[in-house]
C-alpha cells in the first residue's frame, strides 16, 4: 500500500499492483470503512481498480497526519480476514447485431471466428464493475474473455451511439451517453445508464457484478433503442 498527494486537500491510497476480484473486493470494504470513520470530514471517496482517491474537507486535510493516519488505519484492517464481494447482480438487456454493433464484422475478421461466437463469449461472461469514469454512468467492466481482447481503434469516432457495448483491450463497458469513443463497438443496451432523475443515478456500482442478457431487435427498438442505421 502506498499514499500520494493528488491536490491540496486529496490523497490517492493504492492498494494493489494487478487488479483481481480480492483486490476490488478490499477496495470497496476500505472505502466503506473509510466512510464511516471520518464520516463529514471525507468530502468525497473514488474507488478505481486499484486505488481510492480521498477527497477531504480543506479545513481537516493535514498531509503527514492523515498519512500516518490512513497508514495504521489499513494495517489493522489488512489483518482481517480477506472479504468477498457482496456487490448487487445486475442483468443489461442488449440487442447484438451489426445494425448496433458496426465492428462485429471487423472483430470476427480480427480473431478468425465468426460474429455469433464473439456474441456468445460477451455475453456468457460475468463482469465485475472496477470503476465508474470517463463519463457519468461509463463503468469499465473486467474482464472479457481472451479472444475477446481487442485493441482500441487507431482513429476513435467522433460520436457512438448512446447504449453502445463497446471491448477495449480486456474491458467492456456501455456508453451512457453520446459521446467520442474509440472503443469496438459490437452491440447496444436500450436501458439508461445514467439518469439525474433517479435514485440513485446509476444502476450499477463499482463492486458490483454484470450480465449482459441477449435480446431480438424487435425488443431493443421497444424499448427504445438506438440503431446506428437510425
């Protein structure tokens, strides 16, 4: 464990060098034991694959003794017995196809399998939610399966579709809302993923563990959704 400054009132706590299910599991019971301890003197608590950022109220931040501090505080906690993830099980509906997905023909070309398989390995996978970034509702999902391991796009778009199911590298993640991308988009999720008028705001949180559940076109235009021939 290591702590850094990352402003004049925040601090990065890193945990862990690979990201692993044990190491999000003691991630998110430190952010939570966090919480309680300092309560109204943490302004704000970000969990990311291997780190926290702790955002304090400027008038509690002292540096060496919240240093010191945090140090003792994760020792005594690091004794305890390893947890398991308690996240919420989440199911997203998508629609696969190349109407959503305009990248599955090239994914399909790039691993020499055909389109049906690469949405079989997408979908068969259970995900777990790492962090929450980029965008409001952007959660990076790890890990797809290895033949499903993909690089970025050399050129990212301009604009991807709202809902779009995007792989890069070993991560999958849905976009919230329209925005530039460079990820290989291979399908689309008709369900918000972001929304200021509910509670909470996202469906998911970091922690938390993800399915995508295949769905026939005919349900993903009822329910809304976005096509990129639209």
């Amino acid at each position: 464990m290591s702590i850094r400054i990352a402003s004049e009132h925040a601090l990065y706590l890193d945990l862990a060098t690979e990201p692993s299910p044990a190491a999000l599991a003691r991630l998110v019971q430190l952010q939570q034991q966090l919480k309680q301890h300092y309560g109204h003197h943490l302004r704000d608590i970000v969990p990311a694959y291997l780190s926290l950022l702790l955002i304090f109220e400027p008038e509690y931040f002292a540096y060496k003794g919240l240093c010191a501090e945090l140090t003792a505080f994760c020792q005594q906690l690091f004794h305890q017995p390893a947890p398991e993830l308690a996240g919420k099980k989440v199911q997203l509906p998508v629609y696969y196809g190349k109407d959503s997905g305009p990248d599955l023909p090239r994914l399909s070309a790039l691993h020499g399998v055909p389109q049906k398989r690469i949405i079989e390995l997408h979908h068969n996978t259970s995900y777990l939610v790492y962090a929450i970034g980029f965008a409001p509702g952007f959660a990076y999902l790890g890990f797809v399966p290895p033949e499903l391991n993909s690089p970025r796009l050399a050129t990212p778009r301009q604009q991807v579709l709202q809902g779009s199911v995007g792989i890069a590298d070993r991560q999958t993640a849905v976009y919230p809302a329209r925005s530039p991308g460079g990820w290989n988009i291979i399908g689309n999720c008709p369900l918000p993923l972001f929304d200021l008028n509910a509670a909470p705001l996202m469906p998911v949180a970091v922690g938390d563990e993800v399915k995508f559940e295949p769905i026939e076109r005919a349900e993903f235009i009822r329910l809304g959704g976005q096509l990129w021939t639209d």
